[in-house]
C-alpha cells in the first residue's frame, strides 16, 4: 500500500533502493504481456493475487472490508467471501486444497510489533486459525516511516511451510522467512536474502512448471513516479531474470496459472485504473 506519505520518508527509500539495485542483465527469456484488463472498483485497492485452476482469488488491503473476491479470467468478480475478521492491513493470500491463507502483514510504517498470519478453512469459514508472528531485529520505536525492513505484501504456501518476503525499504535487500503453520505465535529470523532487484517485492508466488519463485514489485519516488518490474528468482535466491513492467505503476501480486501464464495485478493509482494482466514467457 502506497498512499499519504511524508516525502522525506520516501524520498530517503527511493534513493537507498536506487542505490542498492545491482547491474541486471538481459532476460535470457521474453515477457509478452497478452492482456491488460481493467478490474472492477470493488478492487481497486487489490493487494495479493492467487491463480486457481480457471479463476484468480484478491484481496484489498486496509480500509477495506474482509473480503476474498473470487475473480474469472476476464477481470469480473463471480464471488466473494466474507470472513469474520479485521483488514488492519491485509497485503497477500495464497491457498490450498482445504485452506486460505491472508497475511495481515502490511507495516509501512514500522510501527507494528505483531502481524498476523490467518488459516481460514474453505469449507468453514469461521474455522480460522491465527498465528501470530514478530521480526527478531525489529524496533518498532527505532523505525522510520518507509524507511526500514520491517515491512511485507509477498506470501507463498510452499509444501508444508508459508515463505514471507520481505518489502525492505531501508536496505533494498529482501529478507526471506519460513513460518510453521503448526506454531500459534513465532519470532522469524531470515533463512535466505535477495539482494539486486530494482525495487522492493510486493508479490510472489512459485513458478512450478519452470521450478523458480515469481516476484513482482516497483521502485517508488515522492513525485508519483513508479517503475514496476518482474522477475524470475532461483531456488537458491538467486535473480535469474527480471523485465521491466513498462507503463505499469503500483503492481502488488503475481500468480501462476496451470498453464504456466504469469498474472499480475495492479492497485489504483492517480490517472490509472487498478488491472489485472496476463503474461506468457517466450
């Protein structure tokens, strides 16, 4: 979530993350983007994306309703759910055969200590189960409005484990963390980084077919001005490719389909509609 900032605040980040983001070479592949589809106002603040087997599930992020919005193919929404709970800042879904996963995580601000992680049945959904979970380095009165590493909109349910990315603000690194769905409340400590990409990680999701993980984020400055991208990273965390999302300002999640299509989608932004997109990689 991008909204009223400070532009101190932000012009502090965008110039630490202009300063960490590393040479990147050519894609060894291409990213053709095949549709762009406008979604409907009731999305307009979408912040997470999951491809189910012909339809997509979002969410919004905060000031919104709970809602998970069930979304086709052609951008209209056929279905949502309401869930008995608060959108204190609701930033990524993933899911499963039996369950949904939100991750109330979004901490712009850095001002939170403790996020939540929900694991709403699909069948039930007043079966919630809530697992609480805090950064071991975090200071919550140290930190500086988005300018720290504190933050995070990318979830992934990745066999028996959830995988969180960080949205590292200060140092343009991403921190990489395990989170065990069976422990109610957890410290997480870093397993793995990310260091190179343009811009900070607002979604993920993992490339099965192609066997990597698949990030999209943006680079940000106090004018309005964003340059979105996608990329492709190894299993080591490892960049293997990144394209430049040309035209695209806000982008928050990234799903791929069964047939190994790239969706994105894109929040509202001044003098653009929120969207959603297909890409194919050739």
């Amino acid at each position: 979530m991008f909204k009223r900032i400070r532009f101190s605040f932000v012009l502090f980040a965008s110039v630490v993350l202009s300063a960490c983001a590393m040479y990147l070479p050519k894609p060894s592949s291409q990213l053709s983007i095949e549709e762009h589809i406008l979604l409907p106002e009731a999305l307009s603040e979408t912040s997470g994306l999951y491809c189910e087997s012909d339809k997509l599930l979002s969410i919004n992020d905060s000031g919104n309703a709970p809602v998970i919005h069930q979304v086709e193919q052609d951008g209209s929404i056929s279905k949502q759910y309401d869930v008995a709970l608060v959108n204190n800042d609701w930033e990524a879904i993933t899911a499963n055969e039996t369950a949904f996963y939100i991750a109330d995580v979004g901490n712009n601000n850095g001002k939170r200590e403790w996020l939540s992680i929900y694991k709403i049945d699909r069948k039930n959904l007043t079966d919630i189960q809530k697992i609480h979970i805090k950064y071991a380095a975090n200071s919550v009165t140290g930190n500086i409005p988005y300018a720290h590493d504190f933050d995070s909109e990318a979830m992934i349910k990745l066999d028996d484990s959830l995988v969180l990315f960080s949205k590292s603000w200060r140092t343009g690194i991403t921190k990489v963390y395990r989170i065990n769905e069976s422990e109610l409340e957890q410290t997480l400590s870093p397993f793995a980084s990310i260091s190179g990409l343009p811009g900070v990680i607002t979604g993920a999701d993992f490339d099965k077919t192609r066997n990597v993980f698949v990030v999209v984020g943006y680079k940000s400055d106090p004018f309005g001005n964003f340059s979105a991208f996608l990329a492709q990273i190894s299993q080591d965390f490892t960049i293997d490719n990144v394209w430049p999302l040309k035209g695209y300002k806000q982008v928050e999640g990234v799903c791929v389909d069964t047939k190994g299509h790239y969706w994105f989608s894109e929040e509202a932004t001044k003098g653009r509609g929120a969207s959603l997109s297909k890409g194919k990689i050739l």
